[in-house]
C-alpha cells in the first residue's frame, strides 16, 4: 500500500478531529522531502507549529514549503528531541518566514 491523503467525503464545516465522513485516497505521486527547520509555536504539540521542508532542485537544498505535522503528542516529543540534536549553526536554505514566529 503507498501513502494515504485524508480528504473530505462531501463539503462540511471543518472539523478537527477524524470523523466518518473523511476518505482515505491512495496517493499516485510523491517525493521525498527534508525536514529543514520548524516554526515554534506555544500551542501545538511539543511547541512545533509547522515543518519547513527543502527538496533538492538542480543539485542544491531549497525551501519548497511547509506543512502541519498531524502527529501524536508522543511522536511530536519524539521528532522534536530528534530535531533539537541536530540543530545546524546556520540555516540550511533561504527562508523569508510566512508566520510571526521565527523558525529554528
């Protein structure tokens, strides 16, 4: 089986938690990405409020975007020690920021 998008069976109001009306699609495209860093945020899990993602374009790592990390409280600890014990001295790609936290 390949990865799996969560998508919502008809139009509804948004809604936070799983719920019987969101399908499961099987994903036909994808591509592998980095973690690059991560925006800080005091109410989400172990305080990561998005991934900042690179992927390598003509032989150099680039920011393309960033994404929520939809993760158990447990893992999120877990990918946040793992990210803190990895911190580079200076950021691995050009990033501008999209939010007013200051990534890391």
């Amino acid at each position: 089986m390949g990865p799996k998008v969560s998508s919502p069976r008809i139009a509804i109001a948004p809604i936070p938690e799983r719920h019987r009306d969101w399908l499961k699609i099987k994903c036909i495209q994808s591509e592998s990405f980095a973690i690059v860093g991560w925006e800080q945020s005091m109410v989400a899990r172990a305080h990561i409020g998005t991934l900042l993602l690179g992927a390598m374009k003509e032989g150099k790592l680039v920011y393309i975007g960033s994404d929520g990390t939809g993760i158990k409280d447990s893992e999120a600890w877990k990918l946040r020690e793992l990210m803190e014990n990895r911190t580079a001295r200076r950021a691995l790609v050009a990033y501008s920021g999209g939010s007013k936290d200051t990534p890391v």
